[in-house]
C-alpha cells in the first residue's frame, strides 16, 4: 500500500462516519422541530385561554374615577380663640450672635 492508498483509506472512514453523524443530527432535528411545533400549539392553547378568562386573578379590576365631593364649610367659630389677654410673656434673646459667635 502506498501512501495515496492509505490516505484514501482515512478519507473514506471519515466520510462513512461523517455521514452517519449526518444522519443522526438530521433524524434529531426533525424531532426538534415536531416538538417546537407542539410547543408552539400548546402556548397558542393557552395565550386563548388567557384570554377569554380576563386578568389573572392578582390583577386589581380597573374602577372608575370617584367624583370630589364638595366639602362642608366649617362655621367661623370652629378653631379656638385666642385669650386677649395672655397669661405669660415670655422673652426670647439668643445668648451669641449668630454670625461671630461672641456672647451678647
């Protein structure tokens, strides 16, 4: 045997072998495809399901706007008045100036 011989010896081993890997991945592609195609139906099935039921039931159902009342007027005597003449009178003088800080 020369050495053409046993490279086309190799060659044809590797073709036999590549075919049948060939043969293999088509036979599994076909399988995805019929299962892509059932998947694909089922997820039809049920986007119609979805569907006709409405919203799923975590969904809040949509209400309409209220309308403002108008509110009540409250009579002029509600809030409590003050005392004319105050009990205490209390003086207020910051210690420090606010801008330098030195004690007044």
């Amino acid at each position: 045997m020369s050495i053409h011989d046993d490279e086309l010896e190799r060659l044809l081993t590797e073709n036999a072998s590549l075919r049948e890997e060939n043969a293999l991945l088509r036979a599994e592609n076909l399988e995805l495809r019929a299962l892509v195609e059932a998947l694909t139906k089922r997820i039809e099935d049920l986007e119609r399901q979805i569907g006709a039921s409405g919203p799923p039931p975590f969904v809040k159902a949509n209400k309409p706007p209220r309308q403002n009342k108008e509110r009540k007027k409250r009579n002029l005597r509600f809030c409590r008045r003050r005392d004319p003449c105050p009990t205490d009178v209390v003086v207020h003088v910051p210690e420090t100036c606010p801008d330098c800080g030195h004690r007044l």
